[in-house]
C-alpha cells in the first residue's frame, strides 16, 4: 500500500498519529512515517481497547507478506521430494449470485503458484451451457448433479489427484493455498485431512475477520466446523465415503470429514497460514451473527429436587432444598444468549451429519448458538457421588453463598460439599462454619497444617468420599442448576483429564472460558472480559472443545485420575498455578482437559489485595517446569498475540 493509502486509512482512527507521519514524510524520514503509521493502525486508542479495525491489513502486510513466500516458491519447490497431484472439485449451481461468486472463485484458482493441479467441475442441471471460462487444467464432469452431495460422486469419477480439495462457490482460494498444502505434505505425507486458516470478504473485496485457527481438536470440530472451508483429504477417503444421503447435501464435507477424523489412527494436521477468502454468499457458517437460533433448553437429565425448606430454619441446615432463581447480574449486564428457534439450512444438515456420526455413542446432539451444535454424551444411571471441594479462605459471606447456591442450586442429587479451613478461621467464619457443619451435606475440615490453597484442595480430597472430585472457589455462585450434570457427561469420559465450566462476572462478561497456557508467559483467561451475548472470536467461547489447562475455580475431575496425576502440588504452587500444573500433568499423561460452556456459574470478584508473597516464584517455577515463557499453546495460533487474553493479531 502506498504512503498516502495507509495515511489516510489511519487519520480517522488516529489523527495524531497520521499527522506525525505525515511531518516525517515530509522531512523525507520514510522509514519512521511509515513505522509510525503502521503502530497508529494497528494499535487501540488506549489500553484495554479493542484492536484498530486496520490491524488485519497492517497484519497482511508486515507479518503474512504473500508476495514474498510466492517469490521464494520456486525455489523451495525444486528441492521437494515429491510434488503430488491435487484436485479441486468445485460444484457450479445456478443463480446470478452464484454466477458472480463461480467466476471470482475460478479467477482466483487461475492464479495458483503450485502447478501440479487439476479442476474437476461438476454442473448443476440448472447451469446452461455453455461454459464461459478460460481456466488451465480444467476436467468438465460429464454428467450433472442434482445436489452437493451427487457432485462429489459425479467428480470423484474424473478425479486424478492423489488429495482432494472441494471447494465452495464463494471461497476465493489465496495464489498461495495449493502451494502450502503441498509443503505441509512433504512432511505429513501420510495425512488423511489437512486444514488452514481463512478470512472473509469485506467491502470491495477488502479482507476481513480472519479465523486463526488452532492445532486439531476434536471435541471443537464436533461442536463446530471449522474445518470445511479450507480442507485437502486423501482421495481414497472421499471414495469409501461416498455417495452420501441428499439430506446431507449442504453439510457434504462436514459429513465426510466426521467419518474420516473418527478413526483413532486419523491424521489431521493444521497448515497456518490464510489459505481462502469466504464471500459473502457464503459466510453463514462463520458470521458473528446467527445463522439459525438455538433450540430448546436442556433436558431434565438428572433427578428432581423434591419437597421444600422447612420454614423451622434456613437452607444451610437442610439437605434438600428446591432450586431458587439465579443469582442476579449487576444492573445494566446482559444475560446469557437467550433460546431461539429451531435450525434450518446449513446448520440443520450439520446437525443431521452430527447425529448420523454418532448415532452408536449414545450423544443427544442440538443446536447451540450461532451455528454450533450441542453434544451430550450419555450419563449411566449411576454416575457415582461427587464431592465438591472448596477452601473456606478468609470471609465467611463469599463461603456461604457458595454453599448457599451449591445446596440449592445443583440439580444432581449426589454431591457432598467439603469445606477445608485453616486452623484459626476469624470469629464470623468460625460461626458460619460450626452451623454449616450441622447440615449433612456438608463437611468441615480443620486444617492447621495447611499452608495454602492447594493444601487445603488436597486433604479435602483425601477426606471426600466421592468417585469425582470437583476442586471449587468460594467465589462462585451456581447460576444454571444442569452445571454439575453437564460437567459429568464429559468428567466421566476414559480420554477427558479435568473438565472446566464457563465462568462469568457479575457485569455478564467472560472470567473463564479456558485457559491458554503460554499467555503472558504463564497461563491466560481464553476470552477474559468478552461480553457473554455475544459471539466474540468465532464463538469459541460458546462451544465445547479441548482445552490445555481450566480453572481450579470450577474443575471437575475423576478421583482416579486426579491421584493418579499425583494431585496438586502443594509445595510448588501452594497458592497458584496449581490447576495448570495439574491440567499439564493429565495432557502429559494423554488425557484431554475439556471445556464445557453448559456448565455456567457466576465468579465474584475478590476483594483487592496483594497477591501472596510467593505468586512471583510460583509463576517462575510454572516456567521452570513447563517452560511457559515460551510454551506454545496448540489451542492458540502461533499469529495470536501472547500477551492479550481477547485473541488479538500479534504485530
């Protein structure tokens, strides 16, 4: 982009700044008028601000930098061992819409620097010839398709390359796409899917919004497609897989791409880089608005809480007491994304592919918001008891309305609270403890010899009697009475290490939607302050997937599995880190955190205070052990800043 071009993109976001730049143009220091530019478009106007809406194009042109990769492409293409063959199938359906979009999306095929491919077209009935496009290595099927799905049989049969890229009407692939997959295959040559990154189209064609997308992760993928709009499969996979049913025409490849990746021995690898550009004919699946609503509320899973508080005292003597309404938000917060109506189009026929995958496991799947779709694994009968660990800390009235809540609030029936306290408690705690300890749902644990959090999380796990253990703040207050049943549908699962909830604050944004490890080289909030009504970045908040690390201030955990990772360790991280040790241990062990944004609960600030005098060796030990200063966190992309919780463009 030219000097003024980028000048003038910048003066309405930051005057000052392009006004400087402008003096030191002028004075003929080139080199500072454009750093100057670049820092006034990326960078928000103060702290804690969202980025510039210019920060992707600053991105493009100082980090992606594509004319350089496609001018060093010769050259590192003739040092490959193999140069494979690649097909992109590409289905032609009719409309004026579709015409423009086909036309834009063969113009950018046309400009692939990789040679080695082919296009297979498949025509909709409804096309009429003749074919009006001058496109290299085209392969016209010869016969028509009725549906997406029909396409891919029909160009399967003309077909020659040993990888398949099907692609959509509306996606643009980069001049790059087909080179980058054909580098990542020189050192994944036996991958059965590779995926990459893609943004979106803005106005006059402007990019926009890109989706920076983390390493393979199953639990997302079954929650949301993210693999679709820029994929490359084996040949041979699309092959057994076909034909597939009409109904699952307009979710063809997410179909496919659920049969492939379900086998254990399945290799999915991720190429980073921004690999196509979704038009706008064709962006339901990734917008920040709804495609479709989300359906009904959560089944009635779990027992009934029958009978009701005796009026002779309050819920804290009691073992049973009806759900009362959540806790209120502050004044002026928003609620959670309401319940909307049933889904249609795309996002329906994702949901038919979903249910169709996993008909044999015994998942109930729904809609979830903005376009996502809803798993709930089946629970036995019998899940077994949960004890629900928390440490009393300093106050008593946070303490009891988390207990308040739990005991009130929890629908599933089989859970125990298990308070661990310091030896010398202050006078109002030790008044609230010795009346909560009279409830039979209830245990105190006094603990002198306990020189901290995790301690204290500790000899309460010893003590409880539970077959889970559920590690909990005494900041927390139950909002959804299903969130211990959602948390256990995963918990109880072989391959799930610890399982976390959605946590928000009390103004109805994000304090915990996972943890990214390596963020401010130690351990991030995923989406820390996002408001909760809204999508957010891609709405990954929202959506269930594996995690490196949740938060001890909701974790759910298999007894076995938390002694088998040696619990917390309480002599390195007495007071923090610990649930990221702990989470790095299981996924050391080859089990997957997970996090399960069903189970929602209120997190109250804590009073302000200095933290503990040890948090500095603490975190210098989480560095020592794991190496966080530079640990790359396969969830986070590597172009996503490692400073910001928001998901923000590292520039």
């Amino acid at each position: 982009m030219s000097f003024y071009g980028a000048f003038f993109r910048t003066l309405f976001w930051r005057p000052r700044r392009a006004t400087q730049a402008l003096y030191w143009h002028a004075k003929g220091q080139a080199l500072r008028a454009r750093s100057l530019l670049r820092a006034g478009a990326a960078l928000p106007p103060q702290i804690g601000a969202p980025q510039s809406p210019h920060a992707y194009q600053v991105w493009i042109d100082t980090v992606e930098r594509r004319e350089k990769t496609i001018a060093q492409a010769p050259q590192t293409m003739a040092g490959w061992a193999s140069k494979p063959r690649l097909t992109v199938l590409l289905y032609q359906e009719p409309g004026a819409a579709a015409a423009g979009a086909f036309e834009r999306c063969v113009t950018a095929l046309s400009r692939q620097i990789y040679p080695h491919w082919e296009l297979v077209l498949v025509q909709s009935h409804e096309v009429q010839p003749p074919l009006a496009i001058d496109v290299p290595r085209l392969v016209l099927a010869p016969s028509r398709a009725a549906n997406a799905a029909a396409a891919l049989s029909i160009g399967m049969q003309s077909a020659s390359g040993s990888h398949i890229l099907p692609l959509a009407v509306g996606t643009r692939l980069a001049p790059t796409a087909l080179y980058h997959f054909a580098e990542a295959l020189q050192d994944n040559p036996e991958a059965d899917v590779l995926y990459g990154d893609h943004d979106h189209t803005g106005l006059m064609g402007l990019r926009r919004r890109p989706w920076l997308k983390p390493e393979w992760n199953r639990a997302m993928f079954l929650s949301q497609d993210y693999l679709s709009a820029a994929c490359l499969l084996r040949a041979e996979h699309l092959t057994a897989a076909l034909p597939l049913p009409p109904a699952l025409a307009e979710a063809a490849i997410y179909a496919i791409l659920l049969g492939v990746t379900a086998r254990e021995e399945a290799s999915v690898v991720h190429v980073p880089h921004i690999l196509a550009q979704i038009g706008k004919e064709d962006e339901r699946d990734t917008a920040d608005h709804p495609e479709t609503p989300e359906d009904s509320a959560e089944p009635d899973l779990a027992p009934a809480v029958e009978g009701a508080a005796s009026a002779a005292g309050s819920i804290e003597d009691l073992p049973v007491a009806p759900p009362p309404a959540a806790p209120p938000l502050e004044q002026g917060a928003e609620p959670p994304a309401p319940e909307q109506p049933a889904p249609v189009g795309r996002h329906a026929a994702r949901l038919a592919a979903l249910a169709r995958a996993l008909e044999h496991e015994g998942a109930t799947i729904s809609p979830g918001p903005w376009g996502t779709h809803r798993i709930e694994w089946a629970l036995p009968a019998d899940p077994g008891p949960v004890s629900i660990l928390i440490p009393a800390g300093q106050k008593a009235e946070p303490l009891r309305r988390c207990v308040l809540s739990l005991l009130g609030s929890t629908r599933y029936q089989q859970s125990h609270v298990v308070i661990a306290s310091h030896g010398m408690p202050g006078p109002e705690m030790e008044r609230y403890l010795g009346r909560i300890a009279q409830n039979p749902r209830v245990t105190v644990l006094r603990l002198a010899d306990a020189p901290g959090s995790a301690a204290l999380l500790n000899r309460a796990a010893r003590a409880a009697q539970g077959r889970f253990l559920c590690l909990m703040s005494p900041q927390v207050e139950v909002l959804d009475d299903l969130w211990l049943t959602a948390l256990l549908r995963h918990a109880i699962r072989a391959e799930t290490g610890a399982a976390g909830a959605r946590l928000l604050n009390r103004n109805g944004t994000i304090h915990h939607a996972g943890l990214v490890v390596g963020l401010g080289e130690g351990a991030g909030h995923a989406h820390r302050f996002q408001r909760d009504a809204e999508a957010g970045y891609f709405a990954q908040a929202h959506i269930t997937r594996h995690v490196t690390a949740v938060s001890s201030a909701c974790l759910l955990i298999a007894r076995e599995k938390f002694e088998a990772a040696g619990g917390l360790d309480e002599d390195a991280f007495a007071h923090a880190f610990h649930d990221v040790d702990l989470c790095l241990k299981l996924e050391q062990s080859g089990l997957r955190n997970i996090y399960v944004p069903e189970a929602l609960l209120l997190h109250h600030d804590a009073p302000a205070s200095r933290r503990p005098a040890r948090h500095g060796e603490e975190l210098a030990m989480l560095r020592t052990r794991w190496g966080t200063d530079t640990f790359r966190d396969p969830l986070h992309h590597r172009y996503l800043d490692r400073q910001s919780e928001r998901y923000e463009l590292s520039l």
